[in-house]
C-alpha cells in the first residue's frame, strides 16, 4: 500500500512537470494563431519607453504578443543571456553588444541582410555585427560619448567651448577653470568615474581606433597589439587624474554623474549621451541648456573626434520556426519604419537613430543632435572597445587604468601589461 | 527496524539522493569535463587536459584572490567568532524581557541580503564616513574604500557585522544548554566568574566550536555578493576574492573552461580546509 502510493505521487510528480513544460501556442478569439515573442532587452534606461511602444505595436497587430524581459547592462546582462540560452530557454530577439558577441552567438543568429532595416541602416553601422560578410544584426541607436562638458561653467571661467582645438586648449582651460575652482564652487574640474571599468574602457577607443584604422573588423581581427597612441593617452589620463574632484580609481557613477556633474560641482565628466534622461530626471534644464561634447585630439594634433556609432544590435534566434522569424523581423522593422513608432524613437527614447528614413532634423535635443553631426561630418571613431577580446576592456584597461591612478603601477608598466594580455588572449 | 538492506530506507534516501545526484554530483562531474576542455559556454572547441589547470595556478589574479579570500577569512572568522562569543554571553545574563530585544536586534543584520548589506555599507563608508571627516577633519574618515586596505578592512566589517548574531545565537543554545549544576559546584568550590568561562564554559562550547568555524569558514570563502555590491573588486582588483575572481573569468572573459578548472581547484581548496578544521575541532570535542 505504502509504496504503490510512493509510485502514484512520482508519476502525478513527473506528469505535472511535463505540463508546464507545454502550452505555449494560442489561438486568438477569431481562430488565428498568436505568435508570442520572447525579447531579451538590455536597455534599462529606456524599459519603460519599451514596453509603451511594445504595447502599441500589440495594439496594431493582434496576432502577435511580446514578451519583453529587460536585464540591466554590463556583465549581469551578458551573463543573464548566457543562461537563458544554456537552460533552453532561448529568447527569439536579442541584444548584441558588438562583434565579440555576434560571433559568441553566430550559431543561434539569423541573417538578417535582406531586411528593410539592413537596407536603411546607415552606411557602415552594419559593420558590428558582420561576420564573413553575413548581417546577423540591425543597429538599435547611434551612441556618442567623449568629454561631456558644462558649458555654463567653462563660459564664466571664460572659456569657448568650441574654441579648443587641440590637446593644449584642452589642458590649458582645464587649468583655467582648476584656477578658478573656489569662486565657481566647483570641487575639481572632471569626475571620471575610474571605479566603473566600463567607463575606462570607453575611455581607450578613443586611442585604440586610429591604430586600427577605425575598423571595428580589423581591432578584432588584430592578433597584435602596440598601443601606438600611448602617449596620447598619458596625456588625457594624467589631466584627467590630476583634476580629478576624488580619487579616479574609485568614483563610482552615480557619484560622477548624479552627485558631481548634475550638481554642477565639476565641469568634465566622460560619458556619453545615454546620461540625459537621467540629467533630465534632476535638472529639466541642464541637457537642453548647458550640455555639449569636446572631442579627443588623437591622431592629429589639431583634428578632434568623438566615439560614436552603434552600441547595440538586435539579433534574431534562427533556431526558432519560420513564423516566429517573421514575427520577430516584423516586430524590429516596423520599430524603425512606422510613423508613430519613428517618433517615440526619438522623442521618448532619445535615441540618435542609425537608420537613413529618419531624419536628422527630428533629432531635438541639443547634444544629440551634435553627436549626429560629429558622426555626418566623418568627424568619429566607431566603438572599438566592443571588438576587443572579451572582457579586455574592463578587466584590463579598466584595471590596470586604476593602478596606474592609484600610482601603483608606473606608465611603461601599464603599456607593457595592456599588451601583453591583448596578445596573449588573441594567441 | 531499518537495515541497509531494508527496501524502505533506500526508499525513503531516493528523493534526497536523487536531488542531491542532479544539483550536485551531476554538475560537478560535467564541471570537471567542461574543466578540461576549452569551453566558451556555447561549444566544446577541443581536449587539452590539464592546460587550464596549469595556466589557473600561473594567473597572477587568481593567486591574489585567493591570498586575499584566505586574509579575508582568517580575521573575520576569528572576529566574528569573538564577537559572537561576547554578544552571547551578554545576553545569557539576567537582564530581563531585554534579553529578546538585544539578541533580535544582534541577531537582525542576517536578515537582510548581501547585496543590500553591500549597499548600505557602501553608503556608510563613502557618504557618512566622508561626512563626518568633513565636519571633523579627522583623517581616518577620509577615503574609505579608495585603498586596497580601506577595501579589506570594509567587507570584514561588513561581513563580521552580518555573521556575528547569527554565531551569536548558535553559542546562546550551546551556553544554555550547559547543565546548571556544573556551574553551580563551581560556584561553591569558589571558583570567579572568568574562571567559571574559561575552565567550564569554553570547554562545554567545544561542540558549539565545530558548527561556528565551519559556518564562518565556509562561508567567509565563498562570498561574493557583499564583494560585489561594497567593492567590485576595485580598486584594480585588490579587493577581489576568489568567487569573484571565477565569475568574472567565465562571464565577462568568457573563458568557462578556464574559470572551470579555477572553481574546481577552489572546490578542493575549500573541502580540504573544511575538513582540517572539523577534524581538529572534533578531537577537542572528545577530550572536552
């Protein structure tokens, strides 16, 4: 009695859990089959804008459901992905931060050339997440950041912005500005967020891509690596650690952006245009008004240029049935194409669009719109910190970049370790 | 009465042995597989037997880590253990309906997970720390977490201040578990009260001993939550344990099989300190 009890549980058990494995295909009142998308967005800032726009594309397309799961960016991300697929749980949309990624999933990822959206992508953003000459991913925005500046500040200091011109106005108004310090309560000229290793890492393409010509391709094909603009970034990295409002290798974030810049306590912070809405959520005024970008005097002395291009690509999971495929690029197409949807784009998401139906003079917000003219006047560097081995950026420039901060290691220290590690990932 | 033999007990071991088989054994067998190989998560490139367990013990970051988990231990768990003993006996004394209060407000800061721990302690270095340094303009508030000691001596704080009530509570149930009478006959023989701990107290606590090390032992190794949200690691990885050391190898370099064979020669690390140390405790046990 007792074990044929013990039996009946175990089967009721495994049944039940075969259950919930099933009921995924619905039918809809008229009869027609839904299609439910499972997306993985990453783009926290903006989940709320998602999941409005989301709900309205619903509303035009009843037979199609979405399912949006939004995990916060950086490794966690990157690590919430890799165990959504390794549980069998795949997701149908997904995020691709560049060319690393779109080879870590060129097993799973669809070709998505013949779209309207690769089409309409705006020449060479298509290049992070091309393999063999295969589109595995659309563009979602353009992202620029370099130094952004408060030019309210550098403008009582006396200061043009747009009058540096070389690495000496550079260091000759951060001077000025340091000088004046205590009559423009400020409590240093930058906040760069060394503690956060991302923001380093962004912090090294700016250098890295002359070396490799700018090509996302080529930096990640590079076996070898020479950090040929070293001196340059000595330079930009010493200023901005002498200037610094706190110790560069330990401010977080939310103490660089929120605390300092926001409460315009400094004038320099490196980030990028991602920052605005929440510039927006503590000062309505501060991004319309007071907020521009300064480009980094690299390759040539008097030529300054900005990071800019695609952050994140959408990929589609190839492994699913056909209408699910279709659904999906349906979804993504009419993101970028439909009017309503156009709109929110830009307005709600602030998003620098990287498709050619947009066009420019919809971009209204000021530093935007100066990042889409950096990027239409040729005038950038695509994002190359995105082509280098995984995890190089964070863990070495960012790390190291620390060290060098604290004066634990010395420069050469710092070349030498770069390199070395770059090489010997790329063996 | 149940035998080995007896179809019941293997009966009733069946659920637990087989949850056991899927979280663990199975896990680990596929882990040390996976640590052979070159793994990137996706695919199995290729065999390269034990490459990456020779590359893990020539990894200068991962030597690091695991000298700072094993500094990081070694105080906390003498802290927090010493810590934990006192919070007990003080609570133990006749202090009336206030023994409650003080061993649930001792006993509270387990409650709340390591990542929120992490928060609030960053919150209290950085801002309330830089406050009061300001006001004071006493160095010693100033610029906690920005050095690799600062880090060090923060998530021991941290750690001790989240461990220390729960030990707390493990001694209170030994302590009151000590028959009266012992410490009555010491009473009469004239013994002080610091006699009474040390010559009847301490011994009686040897069992208390092998439960508590082990807790903060194994516990003090593995950590990586408060890790992550108090330091990141930072500044320049000099904060970094060895959990953290494995995640960021396997998710942010991707190198799974690598990471793999650093989890398993962390694994052994672990076991063999576990059992030192239980076997040590245990003889004192016997002789107490």
């Amino acid at each position: 009695m007792m074990k044929r009890k013990f039996l009946l549980s175990t089967v009721v058990l495994t049944s039940a859990l075969g259950l919930v494995g099933c009921g995924s295909s619905e039918t809809d009142a008229s009869g027609e089959e839904i299609v439910t998308l499972e997306v993985f967005n990453i783009k926290t800032e903006t989940a709320e804008q998602m999941d409005n726009l989301v709900a309205a594309f619903e509303e035009t397309h009843e037979n199609i459901d979405i399912n949006m799961t939004t995990v916060g960016g950086g490794t966690d991300a990157t690590a919430a992905l890799q165990s959504k697929f390794s549980s069998g749980d795949e997701p149908d949309i997904f995020m691709l931060g560049g060319l690393a990624d779109a080879q870590t999933w060129e097993h799973k990822l669809a070709d998505l050339g013949d779209t309207e959206l690769a089409k309409n992508a705006i020449e060479g953003t298509l290049e992070g997440a091309t393999l063999n000459d295969t589109v595995l991913g659309v563009p979602m925005n353009i992202e620029g950041y370099g130094w952004l500046v408060n030019t309210e500040i550098f403008e009582k200091a006396g200061i043009e912005p747009a009058s540096i011109q070389s690495f000496a106005d550079f260091e000759n108004a951060v001077k000025v500005i340091d000088s004046k310090k205590a009559e423009l309560g400020l409590d240093g000229v930058f906040a760069f967020s060394g503690g956060e290793t991302w923001v380093s890492s962004q912090f090294s393409s700016n250098f890295v891509a002359p070396e490799f010509n700018s090509s996302l391709n080529e930096t990640y094909e590079a076996k070898a690596f020479e950090l040929t603009y070293a001196d340059q970034m000595k330079q930009y990295a010493d200023l901005a650690n002498e200037y610094n409002s706190g110790p560069l290798e330990s401010m977080d974030y939310s103490t660089s952006v929120e605390e300092l810049f926001a409460g315009e306590k400094v004038a320099i912070v490196h980030q990028g245009n991602w920052i605005i809405p929440t510039l927006n959520s503590l000062d309505e005024s501060f991004a319309k008004e007071k907020l521009s970008i300064i480009p980094m005097f690299v390759e040539n002395e008097t030529e300054g240029k900005i990071v800019a291009g695609p952050a994140w690509y959408w990929g589609v999971n190839k492994d699913k049935e056909q209408e699910v495929i279709d659904a999906s690029i349906e979804f993504l197409t009419w993101m970028y194409t439909d009017e309503e949807a156009m709109d929110s784009i830009i307005n709600d998401f602030g998003f620098i669009p990287a498709y050619t139906n947009f066009s420019s003079d919809a971009i209204t917000d000021p530093l935007s719109n100066e990042i889409y003219t950096y990027l239409s006047e040729g005038n950038t560097v695509p994002w190359v910190h995105n082509s280098y081995p995984d995890g190089y950026g964070q863990n070495a420039f960012g790390v190291q970049l620390q060290a060098y901060a604290a004066g634990e290691i010395s420069w050469d220290e710092f070349v030498t370790t770069l390199k070395t590690t770059w090489n010997e990932e790329r063996k | 009465m149940l035998t080995n033999r007896s179809k019941s007990f293997w009966l009733l071991l069946t659920p637990a042995f087989i949850a056991l088989l899927i979280v663990l054994f199975i896990p680990l067998m596929t882990g040390t597989y996976y640590s052979l190989t070159d793994w990137n998560g996706n695919t199995v490139g290729e065999f390269i037997g034990f490459d990456n367990y020779i590359r893990a013990f020539q990894d200068q970051g991962f030597i690091d880590s695991l000298v700072f988990t094993a500094k990081f231990s070694v105080v906390s768990v003498v802290l927090i253990n010493v810590i934990a003993l006192i919070l007990a006996t003080l609570v133990t004394q006749k202090l009336g309906r206030w023994t409650t209060v003080f061993r649930t407000v001792f006993f509270m800061p387990n409650l709340i997970g390591g990542i929120i721990l992490g928060f609030i302690w960053q919150f209290i270095f950085n801002k309330a720390f830089e406050s009061i340094g300001d006001l004071t303009s006493i160095q010693f508030f100033k610029g906690w977490l920005d050095t690799p000691e600062t880090g060090f001596w923060g998530l021991v704080i941290l750690f001790v201040w989240q461990m220390s009530g729960y030990m707390m509570l493990i001694y209170i149930s030994f302590l009151n578990n000590i028959p009266e009478e012992i410490l009555e006959a010491a009473n009469m023989d004239g013994a002080s009260p610091m006699q009474t701990f040390i010559r009847i107290k301490l011994p009686m606590l040897m069992p208390a001993f092998t439960v508590t090390l082990f807790l903060t032992l194994s516990n003090a190794f593995k950590i990586y939550d408060q890790n992550l949200a108090l330091t990141q690691g930072g500044p320049y990885n000099s904060t970094q344990m060895a959990a953290m050391n494995i995640y960021n190898e396997a998710f942010s370099m991707r190198n799974m099989g690598f990471a793999q064979s650093k989890a398993i020669i962390f694994l052994i690390i672990i076991v063999v300190i576990s059992i030192i140390q239980i076997s040590i405790t245990r003889k004192k046990e016997i002789s107490a």
